[in-house]
C-alpha cells in the first residue's frame, strides 16, 4: 500500500434501520479492506431493535465506530446526511447495512483518486445476490445501456473517466449507487441529500455534484459489492402503489431540476420529455385505480411539456373510462 493513500482517512457512513441482524457482516466487509485509516460512522434511524446492542459489540472489536443515532426517523436521505456531517475524512464512502463490500474495493478506489487528482466521484458495478440461498441474480451494469454509449478516456484496467454530459444521461438512466461510490470529501462543496425524497437520492446527489459542484466522475467496471436482496428489503406495497410513489419522485426531481438548473436546449428537450412520459405513466397509474380525474389531470398537464400522439391516446382512454364509470 502507498503510504502517501494511507495518510488519507476515509469516513465509510453506514445508514441503518432495524437491520441489527446484517449491519455486523457490514461492518466485517469495511475492516477486511485492509486500509487502517478508517472510520466507520453507524447512523441508526431510530430502530427499535437491537442495533445498540449490536454495535456496542462490534466498538470492542473496531473501536474506530462512530454511534450516531437520530433524534428522529429521518430516512435513508436523512441518515447519510448525518454521516456526512458527522464525517472527519478527506473521502466519504457509503454502505449501506445489509450489504457488504468486495475486498479490494476502498484500497482499489484510493489508488484510483491518487493517481488522478482531477477525479471526485468514483462508483462501480456491483452483484445482486438472493440472501436466503446466495444466488446470484444479476450484476448492476448489465442492465445499463447509456452508461456505455457515453464519452469515456481508460485510465486503468476496467477504470474509465466520464467524459460526457451526465446530466442528460442519469435523468434517463441511473448508473450511479451510494454502495459502490467513492466521494472527495472537500468536491461535494457542503451539497447534502435532498431529505424529502425515498427513492432515487443516490441518482440526485450525483446529479447536483455534476450539476452544481462541477464534480468530475469515473467508473469501475467490475464489481465492488454485494446488494442482498431479502424479504425485509422489498417494498411491500401493491405494484400499483410502488409504481405511483417511484413516478412521483421522479416528476419532483425532474421539475425542480428544470426550475433550479440553466438548462441547455438539449438538456431541457430532454428533461421535458421526460416529464411529459412520467406524467402519461402516472395518468395510467390512475387509470387503472379508477381515479379518473386525476388521470384527466396528469395528461392535461403532460401537454405543458410536449406534444405526441400517445398524450392524445392516453386522453382518449381516459375519457372513455371516465364515460362509463
């Protein structure tokens, strides 16, 4: 190891809630990256289980943990922000607690930032694992197709540095995951989460660090953790309503994006399509419940943000519903 990467403290922000029985193998992945400059900052969002207990055990074992715990639920969003707060390290890594990460993966990203003093972010791929049989399902990138189409210089074996406009590529597709980022603490610029949002706040964060910081981003092709995928993770609502929730962050985001960015014309043609195709998917999320003037009104508003012939199809069955209710 370079000694001159091991001066550098890395602050790993390890959001949880109710995960007691996970958050250990968390913590075990982040020691075995063999880096000694390291503290890991557990942020419990008021679980009701026995986390304290847990990390309690795991301080005799690291003594490096920071215990956090939030005076109220505040949410993922809210949770990482507290660990960023909290944070004393020039890089700031996240895990999340029921995940583990690859080893290799700090020691790997810190060479990377220390080679290439232009980069700010760095993320990478990462598997997809079934927790009760440990089967693997996928791996994050193959399910991209954007991410690869984008202007990108090779700086190492599967390293590359983005070289294209971010901005247009996440709203359309979301490459970029807290578990496999690596972040130069002093480029975020005091940029935070966005504490009202559930879903997506790993795509916003990145979004405004490119759009506000000016963040510089590079990418790892193999992967660099493991999500589990388990009961006690999986939305549990009706797909109707999971659908609903996911669109309806998405209008938030890409509406306070247009309101609070200087768009180009390219971005801003994007941008409203985009609205435009939410607002026709979330008239049908309607539709289907038998909401019918909520229907009617997402595609009114979907004709304040483009013009296409599915806006007058998807009018056409909701008035037709709406007619024979």
């Amino acid at each position: 190891m370079n000694r001159n990467i091991e001066k550098n403290k890395v602050s790993v922000i390890i959001p949880t809630y109710n995960r007691a029985e996970f958050l250990g193998g968390a913590v075990r992945s982040v020691i075995k990256q063999e880096y000694d400059n390291i503290e890991i900052i557990i942020v419990d969002d008021m679980s009701t289980d026995n986390t304290e207990s847990v990390v309690e055990s795991l301080m005799t074992i690291f003594p490096s943990i920071v215990y956090c715990e939030n005076d109220h639920n505040k949410g993922p969003s809210g949770a990482r922000n507290t660990g960023i707060i909290k944070s004393s390290g020039e890089y700031i890594a996240f895990l999340d607690s029921d995940d583990i990460w690859l080893e290799g993966h700090l020691t790997n990203g810190l060479k990377v930032f220390d080679k290439n003093p232009e980069i700010d972010v760095i993320f990478g791929n990462f598997s997809v694992v079934d927790l009760h049989n440990d089967k693997h399902r996928y791996n994050f990138f193959d399910q991209k197709k954007i991410l690869f189409t984008l202007n990108s210089v090779q700086i190492a074996p599967n390293i590359r540095i983005l070289q294209d406009n971010l901005f247009e590529a996440l709203i359309q597709e979301n490459f970029f995951h807290f578990g496999s980022s690596i972040i130069r603490k002093s480029s975020t610029n005091g940029v935070l989460l966005d504490e009202s949002i559930m879903f997506a706040e790993d795509r916003d964060f990145a979004i405004r660090l490119y759009k506000e910081v000016n963040a510089t981003f590079a990418y790892c092709e193999d992967p660099v953790f493991i999500l589990y995928r388990h009961n006690s993770n999986l939305i549990k609502y009706s797909e109707l309503n999971n659908s609903q929730q996911v669109i309806e962050a998405h209008l938030y985001l890409f509406t306070k994006y247009l309101r609070s960015y200087d768009l180009s014309h390219s971005e801003k043609r994007t941008l409203t399509n985009l609205i435009s195709k939410r607002l026709l998917s979330l008239s049908y999320v309607y539709r289907m419940k038998k909401e019918h003037h909520n229907a009617f009104s997402c595609v009114i508003k979907s004709f304040k943000y483009s013009l296409s012939l599915n806006q007058f199809k998807e009018l056409t069955k909701v008035l037709i519903t709406r007619g024979i209710r």
